[in-house]
C-alpha cells in the first residue's frame, strides 16, 4: 500500500485491496482532514428536500450549499480512487462521500474485529498445546503444523526458529535426551521444521524398539527347565511371576485377585505338563506393569483354582 504523499495540492492516494481496513482508515482520515473533508466523511451535510425549500434560502446559504456539494464530490472521489477495482463495485451507488465511507466501514471494519478474534484464539491454541502421551509425533505435527498454516491464512507469520522452539518445549519427557541434544548440537536460527521431524521421527522409533526390546526382556529375566520346556521370570515379586511355557493352550493363574475382568461362565478342563487335569472356572484379562512402567494386558486368561505358576503360553 503506497503512503500519502506529503503535497496536499496533489495527494497520493492509499490504495484499500480488503486488507488491513484500520491502517487504510487511518491513513484515510489523516488525507481528508488536510484536505479539510473529514466532516463530510463523518456527518454528511443537508440539502434542501426540494426546490420550493431550495428557492427559499438565501444568497448566501445557496453558495455555502454549493461550496459543501463541491467539497463532498471531491471526497467521494478520493474514496472511489482509493479502492481497489474488486472493492470499487460495492460502494459505486454512493452519491455522497459519507454513504461510501459507511458502506466500506460496515463491510469491513466487521470482518477485520472478527479476523482479529480468530487470529487470537489460533494464537491461544499454538500456545497451549502439548502432545499427549498417546499422541505420535506425526499425529502430533500434523496439528501444529494445521494451526501455523490458520494462523499464515489470517495475516501472521510465525518465524520458523518460533515453531521450532514451540515444538521442543511442547513434547512429552520421553523426548527430553533427543530434545537435550538438539538444542546443543543445533542453531535453532538455522533448524527448519522438517529437521526436526525428521530428528523426531527417527528417535520415536528408537524409542519403539527400545520398549518392545524391554517388554521382551520383562519376560526373560530368569531361565529355568521344568519337564523339558523352558520357563521364563518375569518379574520379581512371586505372585506376580509368569512362566512363558510353549507347551501350554492357554494362559492360565490361580490368582484370582490379578483378574480385571472375568467370564466365570467359561468351565472347562486342561492338562498340565504332568499330565494331570485341572478344572477352568472362568476367562478374562489380567492387568501386568512392564519394567518401563507401562500397563499391559493379558487377555483369555484361563482362571485355574489352586494352579501355583502364571504360565503364558507361547505355543
């Protein structure tokens, strides 16, 4: 948007595009009031509702009327040169300056409030969201990057190093070593976003690995041989014990209480590795806490009264 120019004889006049009304307003205003227009802009002025009103002023009142006709088309003409031709349709039925300033005001001091709400909430939005443990960094991007972009469509743009640093501060502690070494190895100036997706990328499924590598060994910690088949500890505390066994069916304990949910409709019998039989009486989910501190499920546990081992089966 070109500036005013500073010769009031022959004004360079701001071009309004639908952008930015308030600056265009004010810049408006500012060149109507040295060309000493602005009242008409504001309130108008009053002509006669007829010619029997119009015959009745005097001399004097006449040539003022005619003094305020010429300086209001000449207001109305700076307006009509200061849109752009998309906006100059909607203003061209104004036959005074007044009704053209109203017309733009209505249509887009309106639009500029609500923009500035919405920029404002987006803003609130970009601030306050974390991503949860559930989340996965591409989940996690996807709605960052959504907000970045509202946040561009509504007249903002937000520095790259800005987006970048409110990632980093935004991610779960899981990502504290990757986040550590970023920031020291890095000139955040200089790390675009899809650096450091990339960088995230990689470490989350590091971190994958790592856990699936940890749950596996949960469950091998100790070896022992019982009747030929390898047994394995997974945790410390007996009661919590589980035998991985490859000759068993089914999972089984005769832990009641290690039950989250249970179908004690199920009854049936198995045959333990001694060849003795046992009685089922009943089926369902046993709740287990991994060495990572992650809660887990078994489910189709077979509830097996008087059974002294958790045997899972790896058949």
């Amino acid at each position: 948007m070109a500036a005013p120019s500073t010769s009031l004889t022959n004004p360079q006049i701001p071009q309004f595009n639908g952008k930015n009304y308030d600056y265009c307003a004010i810049t408006m205003k500012a060149l109507f009031c040295a060309q000493d227009l602005w009242e008409f802009i504001e309130n108008g002025y009053q002509e006669p509702v007829d010619a029997t009103t119009y015959n009745a002023l005097t001399q004097v009142e006449k040539d003022l009327l005619k003094e305020n006709k010429k300086k209001d088309s000449k207001a109305l003409f700076l307006i009509f040169h200061g849109v752009n031709e998309s906006i100059f349709p909607r203003i061209q039925p104004a036959t005074k300056s007044k009704q053209a300033w109203d017309i733009l005001q209505t249509a887009y001091q309106g639009m500029e409030k609500v923009k500035i709400a919405k920029l404002q909430m987006l803003r609130r939005d970009f601030e306050t969201i974390y991503m949860k443990e559930s989340d996965t960094i591409e989940s996690f991007f996807t709605q960052i990057i959504g907000l970045v972009n509202q946040i561009k469509t509504h007249g903002e743009n937000l520095e790259e190093r800005r987006v970048v640093e409110k990632i980093l501060r935004s991610l779960p502690t899981r990502f504290e070593s990757i986040v550590v070494a970023i920031e020291e190895t890095n000139n955040l100036s200089q790390f675009s976003v899809d650096e450091l997706h990339a960088s995230l990328i990689s470490h989350e499924h590091r971190l994958s690995r790592s856990t699936n590598s940890n749950l596996e060994h949960a469950f091998k910690t100790q070896v022992s041989i019982s009747h030929g088949r390898a047994c394995n500890v997974a945790q410390e505390s007996e009661k919590d014990i589980w035998f991985l066994d490859s000759g068993c069916s089914n999972h089984m304990t005769g832990n009641l209480e290690m039950f989250s949910s249970l179908d004690e409709s199920v009854k049936s019998d198995v045959t333990l590795g001694n060849d003795n039989k046992v009685s089922v009486m009943g089926k369902g989910s046993v709740n287990i806490l991994t060495k990572m501190g992650e809660k887990k499920y078994i489910s189709d546990v077979y509830f097996v009264p008087g059974l002294k081992h958790n045997l899972m089966s790896i058949r």
